[in-house]
C-alpha cells in the first residue's frame, strides 16, 4: 500500500483507532513530505477529545502547532520502522517548525501508535 494514500491514511486511522490521548493531552501536528511521488504532500496528525487521527491536506485552521517537514525517501523508511526519528532530526534531514513541547506531550501517544503499526509498516511502500 502506497505511503500517504488515502487507503494507507485510513488504514493508519484502524489502526490507531484505540490509542487514548488520554485527558487533556491534545496536539496539532503538520508534517509537510516533500519529494513524493506526486509532488509535495500535506499531512495532519491529531489528538483530540481522545481520538488519534490523521488527514491528508488538513484544513489551516485550526492552525497546526507544530511542522515536520522530511523527505518523501526518509517518510516511508520512518513508516516501515526502518530509520529513526532522532537520527533524522540529529542528520539535519528533518526540520522542525513551531512548538516544540508538542512533540515531547505527545510522544507517549506516538509511541502507543507506532505500537499498533506494524502490520501497516509491512505493507507500505513507496
């Protein structure tokens, strides 16, 4: 399944369907994939009222607090659990925008969503 499809969005969304944000924790996070196969792709991740999501060309309001711009390449490596996060940001081939405090508030929940990708992880591709 290719990377940031709508097929692969809405099978991240099953997948994630049970993580709890937990009460309280909310974020807006933009992640801006250049490089792709159909030019520069504009993804949103949210945790909000409990829910984890994520959309493909997310509304601008509201607005995201937080942008991760990384290459197409290095997206779907992230996405098959082949690369590291921190290594990337460390290598200078992801550059963040904004709050960064997002990304700390809202790891625990990133982390208990990458938990339940590795189904989806086995089958994307680029």
């Amino acid at each position: 399944m290719r990377l940031y499809s709508p097929e692969w969005v809405a099978a991240f969304n099953e997948a994630v369907a049970g993580v709890e944000a937990g009460t309280g924790v909310s974020f807006r996070m933009l992640q801006v994939v250049h490089d792709g196969p159909e030019g520069t792709l504009r993804v949103g991740l949210s945790a909000e009222g409990g829910t984890v999501r994520m959309e493909l060309d997310p509304p601008d309001q509201p607005a995201p607090e937080v942008t991760v711009s990384v290459g197409y390449a290095d997206a779907a490596a992230l996405a098959r659990g082949e690369l590291d996060p921190a290594q990337l940001l460390a290598a200078g081939r992801v550059k963040v925008r904004g709050d960064l405090s997002v990304l700390v508030r809202g790891q625990v929940i990133l982390a208990e969503a990458a938990g339940r990708l590795e189904g989806l992880s086995e089958r994307t591709t680029t």
